[in-house]
C-alpha cells in the first residue's frame, strides 16, 4: 500500500480538501433539517449533478416498456429458479432490449431481497448455465445467503464505446433538433437509466421483495449504480465497489485518475459541461461526497482496494465519511473514525460501510461476502 494509503495518517492530515459544503444551498442558506433537505437541498444538488457531470437523460420509463420471461426450475442443483426476462423498449429512433438473468432461491415461500448487478465485464461473468463461474457475480453463493441474484451486461443499454451517441439507448431515445446540449446524458447515466428500467420489472416479480433490491457495480459500473440510486430512490441500497474518478471517489485533491485523464480516455461516459472541468477540480461547484450523500437515508457501502493507486482509495473513504453530515440529519450515526481503517477490517456506521480489501482492483469473493453480512445487517426484519 502507498504512503498516502498508510493507516497511520489521521484524517485531519489528509482531509483538509476544501470540500463544498453539502448543508448549504445556492442561495447560502443553511440546512438543518431531513425536510429541508429533501425538500430544496436535495432537488439542487441534483440538478447540479445532471447539468455539470452525467447529464440529463431524455426519458425516464418508456411508455412501451414490456417485459417477456422464460422460468426455468431446478437449476444450481435443484437450489433456485432461473429467471430470462426479455425488458423490451422502443422510441422514435428504433428498439432495445435489456437481458436481464436472475436466479431465486428455489426453496423460498416469500418474496426475497436482490443483489442487483450492473455488469461490465461482459457475458463471460454471467453464464446462465452455471457451467461457467466467476467470482465477480458469485450466483450460487447470493443464492446459498437467501437473496435473489440479478445481473444485466451494460452493453445491452449502451455499448461501451464513443461514436457520436448514435448507437444505444442514445440512438434510440434522443431527439436534439439542433446540437447535442452540453448536459445531455452520457454512457454512465445510460447505464443508470438501464439499471432503473430492470427495478420496474423486480416490481412486478412475485418472487421480490422490491422494497430490498441493493443495487451493486464495480469501477464504471460502480460510478452507474450510484448514479442510478442517486436519481431512482427506489434502490433500498446502493453499493460501490473501487468506482473511483467519479464515482466514490472525491475530485478535489485526488491522487490517480483525475477528471481530464477521464474525460480524455473515456468522453462519452459524462456530459460535455464536465469536462470544463478538466484541471480544475476545485472550480466545481459539487463533489462526490455530494453524490454519497443523495443516497441518504438509506444503506450505502463503499470498497476500495490497496493497489488500486488510480481510484485513490483515501479519496473514496473521505467522501464517505463527508457524506455523514446528511445522515446525521435523519438521526443516524456516521463516521466519527480519526483513520483510515486498516485493510480487511469493514468499518460501519449505522446506515453506511466501507472496506478497502488487500489486493488490485477487481470484484472479488471477500467483496460480496461483505456486501451480504452489510444487507443482512440492514435488511433484518
């Protein structure tokens, strides 16, 4: 682990990052209550968020949305349900087609809560014949725990790719007369949007609990699954695994990637007005601990890992930490640790969590095992 990462450092030597504050609106006034939080505070940030870095998407749910589903029992050895839904839209610009693969444990009576995974890594991690595994969406393992395992391929709402926003949900549902607006939505609010569509359908499957649905992404998908529990309060929790640059990750005094490295390699994933920003984190008028904290009241973790120098592992534990302030307001505890917490050693307030688990970025089996002992911790009857 770097020097900057060293559980040593208090968080007064390392947080000092000028931050905006959270609590004060546009017009300098002072919030102090949940009430005018979700009534004024909440709203702005929002909005700051959508015109300044993901954009503002050009629907919300179509008025064609379908879903067709193929059910198959038996499967994992006879321990779960495979579900193949088919949630289907078309707009002026053509049609598109969300796969979503979920598996419920075969032997429940009641509706369960769901793992929902916004996939990045294409089909390889999602074999709906089980024959393949990966441990970056553990299937039988969410399933042996009691809940629901739910993935989707980012890809199938929006390839991964730049060309102009032609292709995808962009091609399908954008209708710009004239230039693209600088705030219009890019690939990371697309895949948000996608993740949005597939809660429409959980909330008509029998088999959920759709008051329990977490909504889970790793690196890019981590920056979608906040994203997505930022606009869509539907998402009982959201989880962030090594997000990063925009994602978790706060952009004032970052190490690694920073906010021109990602407008430059990857220029579709935000808006155009982000990358004004390019090399002047502090000029914005909203940090990341801003997007954490849109998630409040509800359950929120946040995973870093110790070699993953470019996502900046201090800078996502800070951001959770500053993100506490709005928690407070709704009588919950929030960080009050002096350091940054030593490697696979979780650390919890009442309604957040954090890890920075040993080892390179990746989504891993320790990863989810920490994710099922926060849910059971936050959905327990």
């Amino acid at each position: 682990m770097k020097d900057n990462y060293s559980t040593k450092q208090t968080i007064a030597e390392i947080g000092n990052r000028l931050l905006p504050d959270t609590l004060i609106t546009n017009d300098d006034q002072q919030v102090s209550t949940w009430e005018q939080w979700e009534q004024h505070r909440r709203p702005e940030i929002l909005d700051l968020f959508k015109d300044n870095v993901y954009g503002r998407e050009s629907i919300g749910r179509p008025t064609s949305l379908s879903f067709r589903t193929v059910i198959t029992p038996g499967m994992m050895a006879g321990k779960a349900i495979r579900k193949q839904i088919e949630i289907s839209y078309e707009g002026a610009g053509g049609k598109g087609t969300i796969r979503l693969l979920l598996f419920v444990p075969g032997d429940e009576r009641k509706p369960v809560p769901v793992f929902l995974l916004i996939n990045n890594r294409g089909a390889e991690h999602m074999d709906p014949e089980r024959i393949t595994k990966s441990p970056f969406w553990p299937a039988e393992s969410i399933v042996d725990h009691g809940y629901a395992a739910a993935v989707f391929d980012n890809a199938d709402v929006d390839p991964d790719h730049h060309d102009g926003f032609l292709n995808g949900v962009h091609g399908i549902f954008d209708s710009f007369n004239d230039k693209r607006p600088a705030n219009a939505w890019g690939t990371i609010a697309a895949w948000a949007w996608g993740a949005c569509r597939v809660m429409d359908y959980l909330e008509t499957d029998p088999y959920i609990d759709s008051k329990k649905v977490a909504v889970v992404g790793h690196s890019r998908g981590g920056k979608a699954a906040l994203w997505a529990g930022a606009v869509d309060e539907r998402f009982a929790m959201v989880i962030s695994n090594n997000s990063g640059c925009t994602g978790a990750a706060l952009s004032r005094g970052k190490t690694g990637e920073t906010i021109k490295q990602i407008n430059v390699r990857f220029p579709h994933w935000f808006n155009d007005n982000y990358k004004l920003f390019n090399d002047r984190e502090f000029e914005l008028p909203i940090d990341q601990h801003m997007l954490l904290s849109l998630i409040a009241p509800r359950p929120l973790y946040v995973t870093s890992a110790s070699e993953d120098e470019w996502a900046d592992p201090v800078s996502e534990f800070l951001s959770l930490m500053h993100a506490s302030p709005v928690y407070r307001l709704y009588g919950l505890d929030g960080f009050t640790t002096q350091q940054f917490p030593q490697a696979d050693t979780p650390v919890f307030s009442e309604r957040t969590g954090y890890h920075v688990r040993t080892g390179v970025h990746d989504l891993t089996d320790y990863d989810w095992s920490r994710f099922m002992d926060f849910a059971n911790r936050q959905f327990e009857e």
